[in-house]
C-alpha cells in the first residue's frame, strides 16, 4: 500500500487497569472510525507509570503475552479491521518481567512482541528494577498494511536500534512511550528536554528515509513528581512533522502517512548507499580507549 492512515491514542491513566484498557480499546474504535487502519498505544497502557518506584506490589500488575489484554485487542482488531500495537507489562515467568510491546494483525491474529532492549535507571524512572532487557532482538511485524518496526521509549535514544529495525525492512517505525518532566523544572528546561527527545527522534527518520511515529501518555500521575508531556507526533522519511499532540490534552489523531516517500527520499539522499558498513566494527565496544 502506498498510503497508510495511523492511529495515535494519547491518554492519561489511572490506577484501575481494567478501566484503562476499557479507555484504551475505546479510542482505538475513535480511531478506526477516523480511517485509522495501525493504531499505537503509549508505552504501559494499562497501568499508571509505576517505575517511578521501586515497589515490589506493582510486579502484580504484570501479565503474560499473549494473555487476557492481547485476547480482549485482537477481539477488537478483528472487528474493527485495524493492526493494534499494544505496550504491556509482560510477566514472562516467576521473577522474570519484561517492558513488552505486543503486534495484531487487522484480522486478529496476534503476531509476536518485541521486548525492550535499552533499560533506563534515572530518578522517577527506576526500570531496571522492574524490566529484564529484551532478548528477541529488534523486530519488525509483517501486517496487513505495512512491515513496521517497533521500539519502546528509552530505546528512542539509540540510532544503531533504529537502524538495525530499517535494515530489516521496517516501512515506519513505531516508538510506544512514557516520558515527562520533573515538576520542579523551570520551562526552558523542558521545552530543551522536550525538543531534544522530538529531534532525536525525527533524526532517526531522516536516517533511514521511513516515518517515525512516537506515542507518549499526558498529565500528572501518581505521585505528582512527573507531568507526562505529551506531545505525541509524526514525522515523514525527511523529518517533517505530520502531526504534532499538544503537551496538556489526551487525543486521538490520524494521520495519513505516504510510504512510497522512502524510495523518493532514499533516492536523493542515499544513506543506505553509502554506509561505510566495512568501517564500522568499533561500535560493538563500549567506548574506544585510546589503548
């Protein structure tokens, strides 16, 4: 397909997981009745952004996958007609977790997770109690509409994550995502922190000559140190933004995204032409000492 219209779902959460999920599958049937035919969910969903502690009760909020929250999506997805790409707490085995984002197909049919890779450990964001790195590697999904990449949130820092996910053919690339700022911060600290992640972001689009598509929750939660920021946005192959959320509201957004771009993109400025792939065995070091 030429053309592709995403669904966007920017919401905020709360402690009931069954009521975000009702929320949840209720905008994603908003979307779909806007044209959506891939709808993205923000990173952990069902949930409130429970990393900001270390607290051994919120390993209950994990579930496996596939499990009761990917049966009630792919219900849906086949209704709807829709791909749904659904961010959940995974408990894979007794005292094993995983930051996991689930892929159903329009018909239903779920075809597999990616777990996520890069595990950040900062101040409100304490996941490395939480999360065992992903071990499936990075992962693209072969849908109905597209072949799309996904990573989740903290990977969206790491240019060789989103490279690897193009290489193998990803048509866009899908990043799920709860980040905000401290609310102790003064405002050009977050329009700098704000700006920083966007740009980061759409570089990687620019990389690669795909659309990046990032999902992020909005509004304060739990303990009142973190206002999520919102901000949800697309961008095409060149870095253009499509569709950017406002930093205060939830939404639900189409957008339509043109996936013959890449080859017009790649065509004028070939990136992937001129990767100088035999130059590149230092970036498996942690840092090139000078010894």
């Amino acid at each position: 397909m030429s053309n592709v219209k995403v669904g966007l779902v920017q919401m905020s959460c709360e402690a009931d997981k069954q009521a975000n999920l009702d929320k949840a599958i209720r905008e994603i049937r908003v979307a779909a009745a806007k044209g959506a035919q891939i709808v993205c969910l923000q990173e952990l969903f069902t949930s409130l952004y429970f990393c900001d502690v270390e607290d051994y009760e919120n390993f209950k909020l994990a579930e496996p996958i596939p499990g009761k929250s990917t049966a009630a999506l792919s219900e849906v997805a086949a209704e709807l007609g829709v791909v749904i790409i659904a961010s959940l707490f995974e408990k894979r085995a007794e005292g094993l977790y995983h930051n996991t984002t689930a892929v159903i197909d329009a018909d239903g049919t779920y075809l597999g997770k990616y777990r996520k890779m890069h595990i950040p450990d900062d101040p409100a964001y304490y996941e490395k109690f939480y999360f065992t790195p992903g071990d499936l590697g990075y992962k693209v999904f072969n849908t109905k509409f597209a072949k799309i990449g996904i990573l989740i949130c903290w990977d969206q820092w790491y240019p060789e994550a989103s490279r690897i996910t193009a290489l193998m053919g990803a048509d866009m690339m899908f990043y799920p995502t709860a980040i905000g700022w401290a609310t102790d911060q003064d405002e050009q600290t977050n329009k700098d922190q704000y700006e920083s992640w966007q740009i980061i972001q759409r570089s990687h689009a620019v990389a690669n000559g795909i659309p990046v598509i990032s999902v992020n929750r909005v509004g304060f939660e739990q303990h009142g140190a973190m206002k999520f920021w919102g901000g949800s946005f697309v961008a095409n192959g060149q870095g253009k933004l499509l569709y950017m959320a406002s930093h205060e509201n939830e939404e639900t957004t189409v957008v339509d995204v043109n996936l013959n771009d890449a080859d017009h993109f790649r065509m004028h400025w070939p990136f992937l032409r001129d990767r100088r792939i035999d130059s590149y065995q230092p970036i498996t070091k942690r840092f090139i000492d000078e010894e």
